[in-house]
C-alpha cells in the first residue's frame, strides 16, 4: 500500500528546527569505542548503548545545524526537526558517531571519498535522492569486504536472497554483492520498489533494514503513516529505530564534518578504473601483470572475485584494471599464449570415481566441476578432466559458514537418528516388559 509522504515546508521547517534545538541542544560527550574487525557497521551500533545526556550547543552552531540539515536533506526525505523524539534519536546518533565511534567514523568517512560519487550518479540515474548514498555508510562503512553475522554482504549488505533478487550473480567464482557499482543498481532498484510500496523515503529506508513486511505490519497497526509514530512502539526493533536516526546524523556529519569535530580528514581518491572484456578465463596474476600492478591492486578493484581467476563459468567477464592501462594491458595480454593465461589441474579418472568423491577431495562443490569440464556426464576411468589448483585458492567467510550450515545439519539429522533408536529400543523393552 501507499503512505502519504512525510513532507514538511521548509519555512515551517526553520521556526521548528530552530525552537527544538534551543529547548533540547545536541550531544558532544566524550568516548571512544571502536567496532571489531571484520563486523558490519549498522549490526554492531545496534549494540551500542546511545544513552548518554546531551550537552548544549552555541546558537551559532545551531543555525549551521538547520543549514546544514536543509541543504543536505534529500528531496521527499522528511526532515526531522519538527519532532521531539525525532531529534532526541539524532542527537544520539549524532554523539555515538562523533564521541563514542569518532575514530572509526573518521575512516569510514575518509573511505567515503572513493565510492560516494560513484554511488550518488547511479542512484540520481536511477531517480533515488543522492544523499541516500549514506545509507552505505551506515550499513557498511563504504567496505565492499563487510560481512556481518547473518550473512549479509558488501557495501550495502545485501543477504544472497535479495541481492540475487535483484539481479547479483552470486557462486563459487564471483559475489557481485562486494561490487561497488552493481551493488549499488541492485540497492537502487530495491530501494525505488520499497518507495513506490511505502510512498516515503524514511519508510523505505526502514524496511531496507528490517524487511518490508515487518515494516507494512507496523504501520498497519500505528495507523500513524510515518517512520517517526514508529519509534515508540514495540512493532520494531532497536536496530530499526535508529537507523533513519543514523542515517540522518551520518549525512549531516559527512556534510559539514569540522562542525562535530573531524578534522584533517584524508579522502581516498575517487574510484577510477578501465574495462577490460576476456573472452576467457585468466588468473588475477596474469591480469595484474599486464596491467603492471600488484594483484592486491587487481583484488581491490574486483572486490566481486572470490578466487585465483576471473570466473570459469561464463562465456566472457569484464574486468577493471587501473585508469590508462587497457591498451598497455591488451598489448601485453595478447603476447601470453592463451593455454598460460589460466591455472588449471588435469586430473585422470580413477576406477570407482565419482563427481562427488572428485569434487569432495578437490574442496569444491560438484557444480565447479562439471563448469570446468563443459558440463560432463559421469566420469570414466582413464578420463582426464579439469580441477581447480588447490594451491592457488582457500575456503573464504561463505564458503565456512555453508560447510558449518552442512555439518550442523548433519549433527542435528545424527542426533535426530540416535533418539529414534533410542525411543524404539525403550519401546521395545517395554513391549517386552508387558508381554
């Protein structure tokens, strides 16, 4: 269903954003807290307690606030400064990312600078306000290498059921949920559905984080027809009740960030690069090294990777190489015999082989095998077929969390065996005992 959206005129907009922030101020209070390694940034804040008491701001310093959250507010993304409890929940997110999470705030801002531009054209193009590009921030800290605990992945942490939704190829070779620029059309196009669904941008950006039909649920039971009437309900989570909050406070940092106290802040260069289309597989080395860079130059510019090569299961694959290299990269390309260019094994076909015994000591799934080998039938003994290096590759985060999915189902199906047995021996017994 529709909602109305959540616009307010901006005069009326200035007289209450002003009147609201004399009466409340806004929080600067000192800490430090920084998130593990490797945890996804919108998980770990939900874990974090926001609760410490504002301190008042100069009246100078409040009038940049209500310029800064005018001219940074997306079109049809409601400004928040009507509310009370609306700027209570900014106010926290405002202290947490410029207190308590400043260091790592400064790095995901800084981290900004490579990726923020690239995601603001595709989602003007795409008719998404471009500010909605913080939203990455939140969820990710702008890292194509984010991985939170339910599995969710990329800059905009899409779980593999919706990015494939979406359109994200993802398998054994590639995951186009770390690719900054596919990512994005996918975030894009799954945003614009949740806005034509909900009717308001703070609607929509909730239900990316909670699930649309939590966020339809809610609002059938508030009647309230806005993310704010929301907030004191039991309907959602506290994930989701700071999350429009921190989105708002991130755009408003990373609009103006020496007015909360970033300074000397170090941009990353904006992300540039070339595209190349190989009609075959090559190793991530091959193509660095036509490219006359490190292959961790290779790796950053094609996040999606996942292994030694471009993917094996496709009839062709675009690859970026650093800005200015694709004729270097051509030229030194085609002086490499096509049959060096790809790490292969070839393996010969033992009597009592099978897919799954060939696949299960080679460390990937069957599927790889039979794309490696054109799509073979059962193999016969004497048949040579092609393997993947097991040097030239590791197990990465997915590929542990489906063996440990695998094995506890196997426990669980085990253990569920061994009750049965159990249950039918005691009857039995019991059989025994009446006869």
């Amino acid at each position: 269903m529709r909602h109305r959206t959540e616009s307010i005129h901006v005069t009326f907009l200035a007289a209450a954003l002003f009147i609201t922030l004399l009466l409340l101020g806004n929080p600067l209070h000192a800490s430090g807290n920084a998130l593990p390694p490797g945890e996804s940034p919108a998980i770990e804040q939900s874990k974090v307690q926001t609760d410490a008491a504002p301190m008042p701001q100069q009246a100078d310093q409040r009038d940049e606030m209500l310029k800064t959250e005018i001219k940074a507010a997306p079109a049809d993304v409601s400004p928040y400064s009507s509310n009370p409890a609306a700027v209570k929940a900014v106010d926290r997110s405002i202290w947490l990312f410029a207190e308590r999470l400043k260091e790592k705030f400064s790095l995901w801002l800084t981290r900004s600078g490579k990726y923020l531009d690239l995601m603001k054209e595709i989602l003007k193009a795409n008719n998404i306000p471009e500010d909605i590009a913080f939203l990455s921030l939140i969820e990710s800290g702008f890292s194509p290498n984010a991985y939170s605990v339910a599995r969710a992945v990329g800059p905009w942490q899409f779980i593999a059921s919706t990015g494939k939704r979406y359109g994200l190829k993802i398998d054994w070779w590639r995951d186009e949920r770390r690719d900054p620029v596919k990512s994005t059309a996918a975030a894009a196009s799954y945003l614009k559905d949740l806005y034509e669904m909900f009717g308001s941008w703070n609607l929509a950006m909730a239900a990316y984080n909670a699930g649309e039909g939590k966020i339809l649920k809610a609002v059938n039971r508030t009647k309230g027809g806005d993310y704010w009437s929301l907030l004191n309900t039991s309907y959602i989570r506290r994930e989701t009740k700071e999350y429009v909050p921190h989105f708002i406070a991130a755009r408003m940092i990373a609009a103006d960030p020496q007015a909360y106290g970033f300074e000397n802040l170090n941009y990353h260069a904006p992300l540039a690069y070339d595209e190349v289309v190989l009609d075959k597989p090559a190793d991530l080395e091959v193509v660095a090294r036509c490219a006359g860079v490190d292959v961790d130059v290779i790796r950053e510019l094609n996040p999606e990777l996942r292994r030694w090569s471009t993917p094996a299961n496709v009839p062709s694959y675009t690859v970026k190489v650093p800005a200015g290299t694709r004729d270097f990269f051509s030229e030194n390309l085609s002086k490499i015999p096509e049959d060096e260019r790809f790490s292969i094994v070839r393996y010969t076909v033992k009597k009592g082989d099978t897919l799954g015994k060939i696949a299960n000591r080679a460390g990937v799934p069957v599927s790889v095998v039979i794309e490696l080998n054109g799509g073979i039938k059962p193999p016969k003994a004497g048949e040579t077929i092609y393997l993947p290096p097991k040097e030239k590759f590791a197990m990465d985060r997915d590929d542990r969390a489906v063996v440990k999915k695998v094995a506890c189902k196997k426990s669980g199906k085990k253990r569920a065996g061994n009750k049965k047995v159990i249950v039918a021996a005691y009857h039995r017994k019991d059989s025994v005992l009446n006869d």
